[in-house]
C-alpha cells in the first residue's frame, strides 16, 4: 500500500511512518518540518509541506496515486 503520513516529523508521526516502511508499505512523509524529515529512514519519501497551503498540497500529491492517510498532525 502506498500511504501518506502527515506530521511525519514528529514524535508520533515518525514512529507511525517507520513502522509502516518497516512493514512493507511505501509511505510518503510530510511535514513542514524539513530537519525532522531527513532524520527519517531513506525507505521513507518525504515532502516538505505546510497543510494549510492547499494549492501546494494538490500540486505535490496529483497524479500520486494513496491508498490510505494517516494524519499525525496536531498541536496542543
């Protein structure tokens, strides 16, 4: 399966996203946090991106086909 992981930098989200690359899935890490993407494991494709710009969202993921999200994004 082919799945995106938003929030992929943080705590959370970095754990979510290796588990699933470690289980076989192609996960595709995003997140506005470019240093916390390149910690990730290079199993991983990342893309640094900011949610709230929708446009730029679109333009990154089209033609891309996911079978599935899991959003890590969140704040306190």
């Amino acid at each position: 399966m082919r799945i995106v992981v938003t929030g992929a930098a943080g705590g959370i989200g970095s754990g979510v996203a290796e588990t699933l690359a470690a289980t076989g899935h192609e996960v595709i890490g995003i997140d506005h946090d470019a240093d916390g993407l390149s910690a990730l494991s290079e199993a991983i494709e990342t893309a640094v991106l900011d949610l709230r710009d929708g446009d730029a969202t679109r333009e990154r993921l089209a033609g891309m086909p996911v079978d599935a999200v899991v959003s890590c994004v969140g704040g306190y």
